[in-house]
C-alpha cells in the first residue's frame, strides 16, 4: 500500500504511489496506525504529495486541525 513512510510523533506520513505509470500521488496521515486524514488533491510527484502531507502534519501538531 505504500512505498515511502515519515514518521512525525505521533503521526505517520505513508505516501502512496500510483497504481500506474504515470499517475498521481496520494498521501494518508496515521495515528496509533488508525486513519486520521487522506490527501484531498491528487499530486504530480511523490515529493510534491510528501510536501504537502507534512504541511498538514504540521498543522495538526500545531492545533489547527483541533476545530
């Protein structure tokens, strides 16, 4: 299910890849392993989606995901 995972405490970053060649990234943020948020957009490249993911990491450890 996914190639690259980030770990940010206590949420995980697991990126997924395109089922085929040429398609568009996806990401999805884990707590304790349990789903707490997937990516809303589609990403060109792997570093773009992985960008992204981190930036909502990032929010949530800040407490803006908290509403």
């Amino acid at each position: 299910m996914s190639d690259t995972m980030t770990n940010t405490y206590p949420y995980t970053l697991e990126l997924l890849a395109p089922s085929a060649p040429g398609g568009l990234y996806h990401w999805a943020i884990r707590k304790n392993g349990k789903l707490v948020q997937r990516s809303d957009r589609n990403h060109p490249t792997e570093s773009k989606a992985r960008e992204n993911g981190l930036a909502q990491i990032e929010k949530l450890l800040s407490g803006a995901g908290d509403r």
